[in-house]
C-alpha cells in the first residue's frame, strides 16, 4: 500500500468538514486529481472500509448516489450498460415518509435524567428555531470558467474553483446533483443568455421607491430569483428601471508565458501585415512606433517598422496569415491582458474625448471575438454593433465595432490615453435584465461556493449560489452545531428547571400552497420533511438530558401550511394542516413509551389557533406563533395588544410573545412590560430580509432565558 493510499483512508476516516479533497490530496504527494481517484477506486476495488457518508445522515452510504450509465458485469459473464438516477435510494426512503427514519436517533438511551433542581431559581431556557427553510440551479451545459479552464456546469465539483464577483478564485463548498427541471432563459443585452431554473439566484440591484413614499426613488441591492426578475421585466412602469446584475473586477489569472509581447501582438493584429512582422501607422505617431522595432520605411502621412523577430514568433504561434487572440492570451494575468488590450486600442481604438466611450473596430470576426472575451475577462460591459461600409459607390467590407467604458487606462498613446476618462461610474454600468421566458425541461445543479456568487458563461456574468451562505448543507452544519453548543453551554453552567424547544414555524419551505417556490429549492418537499424532522430529533435528544422537563412546541406557518380547499377561509385550511405540526406529531409517536422522555411534553394550538401558550418554570406565560397573521412587523405590537384586549386567542394572558417569519432578531416591549421577541432565521440561503429591508441579520438559533414575566440572557448561536 502506497502513501497515497493509506493518506486517503485516513483522511476518509476524518469529519466531513476536516477531510480534504482530491485536488488538495493532488496538490499534497506533488500528482493529479485523476491519480487520487484511481487510487480511491482500487482501495474500494480491495475492500477497503469505505467512511464515506450522506451529507446529512451518517446512516446513509456514498454508494446510494451512483453515477449514471455505468457498465457492469452479469453473472453469465456479459456486460451490460445501466442508468441510475443520483440519489434515487434517499428518494425512496424520503417519500415512504416512514418512522424508520426518525428510529436510530432514539435507538440508543439517553443519558440519565438529571437530578431534582432544588435550586431558588425556577429558571427556564428558550429554544427558538425558526424559519430553517430547508436551492438553486443553472443547466448543466452553462460554461464555467475555473482555476482549471473551462468547465461545464454539470461538471463541477466540491473542491474546485471558479471566479467571483472580486475577480478572485472562489471554492466550490458543496455541488446539489443535477435533476430534470423547468428551465429559463435569463436575456441580457447583447445576446448574452444564461439558461437557469426559476428559483436561480441573481445578486444586482432594483431601482423602486421606499415603502410608502412614492414621492422619492432609491437603488437597492437585493438577491432575486429568476421567476421574480421575470415579474419585474413585465411590471416597468414610469421610472422604475429593470433589476440589473453587477459587474465584476478583472479575472485575477496567474502570469502566463508568452511567446510575443502582448502589447506588440495587439499593435500587430490592429495594424500590422499578416503575412509579417511589418506595422505601419500615422507617422504623427512615429516616434512611438520607433520603441517597438526599427524603422525600415517612412514617407508622409505614414511609418512602416518592422519589429526584431516579430515574423518568426508569428510563424511559430500559428498567427501568420492567421490574425487571432490565441487562448494563452485569453488566460494571461490582469496585466498582460492590459498590454494586450492596449495595443490593440492604440492600433484599431478610439476614445471619445467628450463621452470618454471607448471604441474598438475592426473587419476580422476572430479579432472581434478575441477582443470581446478580453472585455468579459475585464468585466466591462461591452456593446457589439455591425455594418457594412461604402468608399463613395464601392462597397467595403463589413465591420465591427465595440463600445465599452473601462476604469483602467486602455491606451498607451499620448494623443488617445489624453481622452480617456476614468469611469467613476463603472459598476453601475451593469447588466439589465431583458427578459425572462420558458425554455423548456433540461439537466440542472446548484453549486455552493465561498462567498455566494461566482461568474458563469462566456460572458462571465455574476450569478448566485443557494444564498448567502450555502443552502440546505449549509443550514444542515449550522443547525446540528448550534444545538451541540447549545448543549455544551448548558452542561457548563447548572441544568434548568425546563426547557422549550420552539418550532416557530416555517422549518420547510413547503411550496405546497406558494407554487412559484417549487424550484428555490435543492430537497424535493418529502425531502425537507425527512431532513427537519431529523433535526428536530437530535436537538430533542440532546436537549432532554438537561433539564428536568422539555417542551417541545410547534406552531403553524405560512411556508409549512397545507392549502387544498378553495380559499383561505374554506375548512379544507384548518391551521393544523401543517408540515411542522406533522412533524412534532411524529416524533411524538416515535418516543412514545420510550425510557428517558417520561419529562418530555408536546404542545400545539387547538385546532382553528395559530399561536399557543405555555409556562415557563415560575409560571411565565410564554406565547408562540409565527407572524405572519401580523400583515407587517411593524404591527405585531398592536396586534399582540388588540388580543390581549380582546382576550382573543390563547395569546391574550402571554407575557412573552416569541414569533418568526420575518427572518430577523428584535426585541421590543408593548405596554406593561409584555415582550416581544423576533427569531432569526437559520436558513443559511435567505436574502428576503435583507431584500425586503435593506437590513442585514446573521443566520442564527436564539436562545433566552424567562422568568418572573421577563426575558433576558438573549444569545444568537450561529
């Protein structure tokens, strides 16, 4: 056994977040990423004990997710070529919806309950997990540029690089699987398309007024999905603009070796004779051009060089007779792009002195292109226009122009860097949005990467992962690690007298009455059930040791709620029809009669209730609901006092009221002394606050302590 070999059981051995990748293997014993997986392949070949596991469950084997169309070996000793689809093991189990899941989180006994708490304080700590919200995808064949060269989306994995909005290499952290989906082209000017499914993120920015004051208009950046760009694309009215996605800063390629000075290739391909190294130009520029070879001819009006050895590199690269932008120039480093750029604006470029537009023409389709992938590797927006020109009645050939604004100086002659202007307004020179329309069923993934947007296409636009932080992995990871914080903390200090486990709604993102949502998401809607239920599980497990009762509450939310009848009124909508309330009833069942949960209670509002009340130790009254009954934040004080007065729903005698759905933490008091208290939302993929308000709060489980009508010791786990 190799070194390779025993380092990839090892690191197989490790937790998911320690182990590293193939390429970081690669890169470690000095080989390629190919290497380690053969390598991988023979150690499971031999029977090597294969650690890998679900990302979400230990339970669950790598092998369930296989690749698909793979060849294999009948008894009889023919072979035969199968398909099957990824992930179609976990499918199965998800959808029988079985106790079986929920069955080895109880399988082994809890710790011993502790002791009577005999001390003077009846404490009481609150739980609030809210708004969990358990992705989004573009079409497989979308072309990616990676630290590897170009990749096509489908073949992206963890591990690998691509680029940000920075310019700057960004890691893939996690990769969903492709699916078949309801595809979309996303129509930017230019025929730049991006096909994406219709819960694809977007970051950019909207022109719109602030809440009610249409008196004023203000630019605000948000996050949107493709389905809500296609809303706003058909809603423009008066000044209101199209949502516009950002630019990006230059590609920050590594140095590349070149076999010709790029400013000097550009110089060639915007003047120079392609059957030689020959350039000519104005003679007002003669004493620039004696800097790049010597002069061999000069006569008025004109200066013809011929640059040392500029022929034989051309020979060598391919270029004589042949006028291109040879790839290796397309993966150079900012600087040597710059040079190249240079040249070719200081030979075929022009500036307007008033505008400060830049402009580049030229007859060679391949020059235009090349040109073009420079400007997206730059970030600029260009504007590609044809026509055919005419010398008197003589028709010439067609020519193209591009039209572009450019913050790096883009010209090295006197005469056309004096007109460029710096353009103090190039990021907001972004992309609009043109339009959004159907385009049919296709193979799509999510990637989720550092910093939650990378480029995608050959144009290089800025694009969205599953949120800000990563989607369902990522508020998987938060989730289990909050809770096991949580405990550790509580282990550290004394165990309370009670604790509330608070579902505070929201825990799926359902889609089940909000269709629109159907693509947001990388779990299918049993998928979430499966994947929350587990997390409730565990924390219930792992919170029951620590005091001397639980709560377990669950209430019901907009996202979670069933809607089958006509109407929100129709008795086909009672509030129970719930994916949260079903899932506390099943974990119900499943510890039912078990030893070690004896303390452990459930509660949930009556049939026709939104909220439920419960006491803390002391005999704090302590209100739940989600929220969004509310209408708007902002009127959930006088909502809270208008059922106290009314002594209307079970709210009415809370002291503290606990609510979700508005994706951020605040506190506030509403007449004598009565709490109100907003959870943050765990879902580590959610702009909607922060698109809804302009705001930002981190993903987070809050946790408070209540006692004698108060609540304190507020903690955000994150």
């Amino acid at each position: 056994m190799t070194p390779l070999d025993e380092a990839i059981i090892e690191n197989d051995i490790l937790p998911e977040d320690q182990r590293l990748t193939n390429v970081e293997l690669a890169e470690k014993f000095s080989t390629s990423e190919t290497s380690v997986r053969r390598h991988r392949a023979k150690l499971k070949r031999r029977g090597a004990p294969d650690q890998g596991h679900d990302a979400f469950f230990n339970d669950v084997p790598v092998d369930a997710i296989v690749q698909r169309g793979k060849t294999i070996r009948l008894p009889d000793g023919s072979y035969e070529k199968i398909t099957w689809k990824p992930g179609a093991v976990e499918m199965a189990e998800a959808k029988s919806l079985s106790y079986d899941d929920l069955e080895p989180v109880f399988r082994e006994p809890l710790l011993p309950k502790p002791a009577p708490i005999v001390k003077d304080d009846e404490d009481t700590l609150v739980v609030c997990m809210a708004d969990l919200q358990v992705g989004k995808a573009l079409e497989d064949s979308t072309p990616v540029l990676t630290t590897d060269g170009w990749k096509r989306h489908g073949d992206l994995r963890p591990g690998m690089h691509v680029y940000g909005r920075d310019g700057k290499p960004k890691r893939i952290l996690a990769v969903t699987g492709s699916t078949e989906q309801d595809l979309f082209d996303v129509t930017f000017p230019e025929g730049r398309v991006l096909r994406a499914t219709s819960g694809h993120l977007w970051s950019g920015r909207r022109r719109m007024h602030p809440r009610g004051d249409t008196s004023r208009w203000e630019d605000r950046e948000m996050t949107l999905t493709t389905a809500e760009i296609a809303k706003i694309t058909r809603m423009r009215v008066g000044r209101m603009r199209p949502f516009k996605v950002w630019a990006h800063s230059p590609i920050e390629l590594p140095e590349a070796s070149l076999p010709i000075d790029p400013y000097i290739l550009g110089f060639w391909l915007g003047d120079g004779r392609a059957s030689g190294g020959c350039i000519a130009k104005g003679a007002v520029d003669r004493d620039h051009l004696l800097t790049l070879g010597h002069e061999i001819k000069s006569r008025e009006g004109l200066c013809t060089v011929v640059v040392d050895g500029l022929t034989r590199d051309l020979r060598l690269a391919g270029l004589k007779d042949n006028k291109h932008i040879p790839e290796a120039y397309l993966q150079a480093s900012p600087e040597q792009r710059l040079a190249l750029l240079q040249g070719l604006m200081d030979s075929d470029g022009y500036c307007n002195p008033k505008t400060g537009a830049i402009e580049f023409s030229n007859t060679n389709k391949a020059i235009i292109d090349g040109v073009l992938a420079l400007l997206h590797l730059e970030g600029a927006t260009p504007k590609v226009t044809t026509a055919i020109g005419h010398y008197g009645e003589v028709q010439c050939k067609r020519h193209w122009r591009i039209q572009f604004r450019a913050d790096r100086p883009m010209f090295r002659l006197p005469r056309k860097a004096a007109n460029q202007r710096p353009s103090t307004e190039r990021r907001d020179h972004r992309l609009s949005v043109i339009d959004v329309v159907p385009a049919g069923r296709g193979m799509a993934q999510c990637i989720t990467v550092e910093g939650g947007e990378y480029l995608a296409g050959r144009e290089l636009t800025l694009t969205h992962n599953c949120g800000s932080g990563g989607g369902t992995e990522d508020t998987v990871r938060l989730v289990r690690r909050t809770i096991a914080d949580i405990a550790n903390d509580i282990r550290f200090r004394d165990p309370y007298k009670r604790i509330i486990l608070a579902d505070v709604g929201d825990s799926t993102e359902g889609f089940w009455n909000v269709a629109s949502q159907a693509q947001t998401n990388d779990l299918s809607l049993t998928d979430q059930i499966r994947v929350v239920q587990r997390l409730y599980a565990e924390a219930l497990q792992a919170l029951a040791p620590l005091c001397s009762s639980l709560y377990y509450v669950s209430v019901p939310s907009n996202h979670c709620a069933v809607r089958t009848g006509q109407g929100k009124n129709s008795r086909a909508n009672a509030p129970d029809d719930d994916f949260g309330i079903m899932i506390s009833k099943n974990i119900e069942d499943i510890i039912a009669g078990r030893p070690g949960y004896e303390h452990v209670t459930f509660h949930r509002p009556e049939k026709w209730e939104e909220a439920v009340t419960v006491d803390a130790a002391d005999g704090t009254r302590i209100g739940f609901t989600h929220g969004h009954l509310a209408g708007q934040q902002s009127k959930v004080p006088s909502w809270f006092r208008d059922l106290a007065f009314g002594r209307r729903s079970g709210l009415y005698d809370a002291r503290i009221l606990v609510h979700g759905h508005w994706h951020n933490f605040a506190v506030s008091q509403a007449g004598d002394a009565r709490w109100i208290i907003s959870c943050p939302s765990a879902d580590r993929g959610s702009d909607w606050w922060t698109n809804l308000s302009g705001d930002s709060t981190r993903p987070a489980i809050l946790t408070f302590e209540a006692q004698g009508g108060n609540a304190s010791s507020w903690e955000l786990y994150s």
